[in-house]
C-alpha cells in the first residue's frame, strides 16, 4: 500500500553528487536524507528511520567498511554499498560485511534504482509473509520462519542480512535439488543473472561461513559446478 | 665478464713470468761457474777426510757406516769407501758409485753429473782403494720433474704467475661482473636490485661505485612509484566528476521529450565508456604497483568451467560461442587475477571472432599449466604480436572502436601472468584467427 515516498539515506561525502540524487530519486519515489560524514551517517543509518541505506565505501575518516561492520551490530537495514572501480575486493569484502548489494562507482543510476527497488520488493515480500500464517522451513537442524525472518541453527538464531535469508529460503524450499544461478540471481537479487555478476557466489560463500557444517560435520551448502548450487538434505 | 678479466689476467701473467724468468735467467747466468767451482772443491775435500776417517776406522776393526752417515746428514754429501769388494758408506751403494770407484782405481779422480744431476767425485786413495762422494739424492719427486733445472724454475714462476694472477684479476672483476648483473637486471625491469652487500668486500673504488648505483635504483624506483600513485589518483578523481555526469545525465531524461532519447543514449555509452577505462586503468596500476600476491591453491579446471559458461552465455548473444576443453588441475595462484586474466583474453577473442564462430578455450597440463585461447577472427599483424600487450595498443583504429573494449584487456592479462612468473604470447593460428597463450607454473 502506497505510504508516500521511501525514505532512504545516502551516505557519501560528495555533496554535488548527493544533490543530484536527491533530485533523481526524488521523481522515482524515494525520499532522500543525504549525510557526508562517517559519524554522522551512522548514527543516522542506525536510527531506524530510513528503508535502505547507500554507502559510500571511501568516506573521509571512518571508512565505509568500518561504518557497515558497525551498524550491522545492531541493524539489519538494508545496505547498497557504493564501491571504487578497478578495486574488486572492495565488493567481496562489503558483501562479507554485511552489505546487500554494490555498484560501483561512477555507476548507471537506472541501475541503482533497479537495485533499491528490488530490495524494496523483497522487504515487503517479507513484511507479507510476516502477516500470513507461520511458515517454517525444517530441514536438518535448521529452522526458517519465514514469517519473522529468522533463522535456528539448533536451536540458536543465526544474524543474517536480508539477502542472505532469502537466499536460504530458496535452497531450503529446493532442499536435495540444484538451483541455478540464474534462478538465484532472479529470486534473490531480482535481477537477471548477468555472467560475471559474482553477488550470487559471495552471498553463498557467506552464508556458508556463517551456518558452518551440519553436525555430522557435512558442507551444509554444496556447489555442482556447471549447474548451480543446492541445500543437501539430510540423510536419514 | 668477456673481456676485462682475461684482459687482466693475462697481462699480470705475462708480467709476472718476465720478472720471475728475469730473475731465474739472470741468476743461473751469474752463479754457474762460481758455483761448479765450490762444490767440486768442498766434495775434494769431503771425499779426503771421510775416506781417511772411514780407514782408520776399519784399520781399527770399527764400522765406518755411522760415521758416513753423520756425515751425510750433517753436509749433505754420501762418501762411500770402496776396498777390494766391500763397500762402506751411509747406505746402500749403488751400481754407479761401484762402478765409478773401479774407474777411478783405473784412471784416477773423476768428476762426474751422475744419478739425478748429482755430481759425483771418485778418488783413489791408495792402490785397492777408491773414495766415491756424492752430493745427497734429491727427493724421486724432484728428479722426477727436473727440479734442478732452469727449465723447470721457468716453469714454476709461469704457474705460481698464472695462480696469482688469476686470483687478483678475479678479486678485481667479481664485483664488477656483480655490477654489470645488477645493471641488467634493472634494464629488464627490476629495480629492487641493490649491490652494496655482495660489494662490500671489493676494492674501495668499486664498492663507492655500488653504493651509488643503488642510490640511483632507488631514486628511479621512487619516481616511477609516484608517477604509478600519480596515475592512480587521477583515475580516481576522474570517477567523482563522471558520477556526477551520469546522474545529471538521468536527470536530462526525466526532464526531456522522447527525442532527446538518442542523443543521451549516445552521451550515455560515451561516459560508460570513459567509466570502463578509468576502471581498466585503475586495476592495471594496481597491477603494475604489486608484488607478489599471496598464493593459494586454484581449482583452474573448474575457473575455468565458469569463464567459459559465463562468456558463452554474452557470446550467444551476438551469435557466437565460446567451447571449453579442460583438464582438471589444481596450480598455486590469486583466482581473482586468474579469472581476471583468462576472462579478458576470452572476452577479447569474442569480440574478434566473426559471427557464427566459435572461441575456443583449452586448458592443458605440459612442464606448466598451459591455457590456450584461439578465435577464428582476422588475426593480428606478424610485427605486431607482442605491441598487443602494451596498454592502449590498437592494431586499427576503426575497427576496435566498433568492436568496443577498451585497450587495456591484455596488458592487464599479461601483469597478472607476469605476477604469477608465468608468460603470455600470441601468434596467428594455421588456419586464420589468433592463438593466446599463457603459461603458469605448476608449482610455486
């Protein structure tokens, strides 16, 4: 349902820049707090007033990376980093940290906005799960309420960001089957899979970290190399 | 070192043999006559008193054995006493000494250069009784090797010469050849290369010379790493503005009528063209700048497996295919340098290979791990196969602007192989089309 314009903050210390999207997005329907300091942006970011954050990774000062580790402490909101062209690591390390999605700098603003809306989609996706009845997904010694959006690894929540859930969603719903990258990408990311687009790959890798091995010390997460990747049931 | 150290070696050589020759030359000539003269009087002499001594003593029934032989080992001189059949003397005699004494009972005293250059004197003292003195053998080895001769002294100065002259020219060349090593080093494009510790034995002269060639090592080293920060920093300060450029640009399209669509379109590849290269240069000094990224063991047939899907999935879309032949292997590498390399090579063979063809991608394991890339395209000019690699390098300018890319694809391929201390060429396949090949050592 309509609620007015989606309130988002930019944090980025080109404050030109920051005008421009403040136009930009203002005509696609996002409403835009712009900061240009890593202290002031977290304490912003972590203020719970804004539906996404966009994060510049070189700030001034405390670097980007740092701010993300930070807010993440205590936020889960969703996070598209802003990373440099030319420095990959900086998009793998962003995406371990926490982030849910980069463009790297000087991006297509189309794009950015492809970007937020998907995330955007996503979290009312979440929001109308929340309001259907409980649904868990049980598989092994995970549990996955849909509904609330967390996670049991025996019994004890596991923190993982937005994209990162959806993502296990998707493996547990097809658990003991592949699913492709393509369908991952489109799912998750809602965006088609582009060929050298490795977000699918570092959310994987992530979550692969933060779940560990099953008890019987099993990859939880396997990847069929040429197909995709897929949740391996349990034996039994 | 080519010339210089047998240039010195030689001519101390030579020197050292005329002055030694001159010496021995000059000796021999003085002393000879001098020298022939006091021996025979001393044996004359030596030969009367032990042949008398040695009488009294068998007049008196004693051995005269131990007297000869003090008296060999005080003067050098062996005197044997020969009377009738029997020999006294310091040891045994021999058949010359035997001989030589019946002579002189026959003919009288004789001077003879028997048995090794030793002279030998014989001396009849009494009808049956002749006195042979012999100047004290000289070791089976000297004799062996003439060591009493000129020839042989010559000989002596001409090795312990070349010995000597060989270990000075060497001490005065090794730092040099060190030298030199390091200069060419730093002409193939190390400049890490410092001399002052192999150096720091050497001549004083050549040590400060060392000393400042690293000066200047690292002089160049410094400027070419600002001039590597330099080109850095103004990528980077060619993004902001270019940032800014695109989100205006949006902004025009918000604002503007359908028919301002194109031309912004056009404004639109253009910056995302400048963005691409600032990109390419941005990885490409960071390339240039690093040392040796940390190894890990890369799964390569798999990599692979997934450069090749990836590029055959954007090649379809413009009617070509890319095909993998792999063999699974496992080599020590960075993956993302790795795919970064493998991906551009592949990348830029589509763009080259004709509609309806195929790339091909074929990994294989030789001495190293060869990965081998080949299109059917027009292939590249024979002078102009290594120029490929150099940044920017465009073999015509028309067509690579229509088929995109920015330039910089293989030179950052070749840093990243480089990296790895593997090599990357390219030659025109039999058949038509261009052959990439990289090689990766298969271990560290």
């Amino acid at each position: 349902m309509p609620e007015g314009p989606t309130p988002i903050l930019v944090v980025d210390d080109d404050v030109e820049l920051c005008e421009l999207l403040t136009e930009y997005l203002g005509a696609e329907g996002f409403s835009v707090e712009s900061v240009h300091d890593g202290r002031v942006g977290l304490t912003r970011a972590s203020s719970g007033a804004h539906a996404l954050i966009v994060l510049d990774v070189m700030l001034p000062g405390q670097n980007g990376f740092e701010l993300l580790r930070r807010l993440r402490e205590s936020s889960q909101v969703p996070v598209v980093m802003l990373t440099a062209r030319g420095q990959d690591v900086d998009r793998i390390v962003g995406l371990e940290m926490g982030a849910d999605d980069y463009l790297a700098k000087p991006f297509n603003p189309r794009e950015l906005v492809a970007r937020i809306r998907a995330i955007q989609r996503r979290l009312e996706r979440e929001v109308r799960a929340a309001r259907e009845p409980r649904e868990v997904l049980a598989v092994g010694d995970l549990e996955l309420d849909v509904g609330s959006r967390t996670v049991l690894r025996g019994g004890e929540e596991v923190a993982l960001t937005s994209a990162e859930l959806t993502l296990l969603e998707v493996l547990l719903r097809a658990a003991g089957t592949v699913v492709t990258r393509e369908d991952l990408s489109e799912r998750v990311l809602e965006r088609r899979f582009s060929p050298y687009d490795r977000s699918i790959d570092v959310h994987v890798s992530n979550l692969r970290k933060k779940l560990g091995p099953t008890p019987n010390g099993r990859e939880r997460i396997k990847t069929v190399r040429g197909h995709g990747y897929l949740y391996a049931a349990p034996s039994r | 070192m080519k010339s210089l150290f047998p240039r010195i070696f030689v001519s101390f050589w030579l020197a050292m043999t005329l002055i030694g020759g001159a010496f021995a030359v000059i000796y021999a000539m003085t002393y000879p006559a001098e020298r022939a003269e006091r021996r025979r009087n001393v044996m004359r002499e030596a030969v009367l008193h032990a042949a008398d001594e040695a009488r009294e003593q068998t007049a008196r029934g004693d051995d005269p054995g131990a007297t000869l032989r003090r008296f060999q080992q005080r003067t050098e001189l062996s005197v044997y006493v020969i009377e009738g059949d029997r020999v006294h003397g310091p040891d045994a005699p021999s058949d010359t000494v035997r001989a030589r004494g019946a002579r002189a009972l026959r003919e009288g005293p004789a001077v003879s250069a028997e048995e090794g250059g030793a002279p030998l004197r014989a001396v009849p003292r009494a009808h049956d009784t002749a006195a042979v003195a012999r100047l004290r053998r000289s070791s089976m080895l000297a004799r062996a090797v003439g060591a009493d001769t000129l020839l042989w002294r010559l000989l002596v100065v001409f090795l312990v010469g070349g010995l000597v002259s060989f270990l000075l020219a060497r001490y005065l060349t090794r730092p040099l050849s060190s030298l030199r090593r390091a200069t060419q080093r730093v002409a193939e494009g190390d400049l890490s290369v410092r001399v002052t510790p192999e150096l720091r034995r050497a001549d004083a002269e050549i040590a400060a010379l060392g000393r400042d060639f690293d000066r200047m090592a690292e002089r160049v080293e410094e400027l070419l790493a600002a001039q590597q920060r330099l080109l850095s920093d103004v990528s980077h300060e060619l993004n902001s503005p270019l940032a800014r450029l695109r989100v205006a640009l949006e902004l025009a399209r918000q604002k503007a009528g359908s028919d301002a669509g194109p031309p912004l379109d056009r404004i639109e590849r253009e910056a995302e063209r400048l963005s691409a290269l600032i990109g390419e240069i941005l990885t490409l000094t960071r390339l240039e700048q690093g040392e040796r990224p940390p190894l890990e063991p890369v799964d390569l047939g798999a990599l692979a497996a997934e450069i090749a899907r990836d590029a055959d999935f954007e090649a379809q879309r413009v009617g070509r295919r890319v095909v993998l032949h792999g063999e699974p292997v496992v080599l020590p590498g960075d993956e993302e340098l790795l795919r970064r390399a493998i991906e551009n090579v592949v990348r830029n063979a589509v763009r080259f290979a004709p509609e309806s063809t195929e790339v091909e991608l074929r990994v294989s394991v030789e001495d190293d791990v060869v990965i081998r890339v080949r299109d059917r395209g027009p292939g590249v000019p024979e002078d102009a196969l290594e120029d490929i690699f150099v940044p920017l390098y465009r073999v015509e300018r028309d067509r690579d602007r229509k088929t995109g890319g920015a330039g910089l694809g293989l030179a950052i391929a070749q840093r990243a192989v480089a990296l790895h201390g593997g090599s990357i060429e390219a030659e025109n396949a039999e058949g038509g089309g261009l052959l990439v090949t990289m090689r990766l050592p298969r271990a560290a």
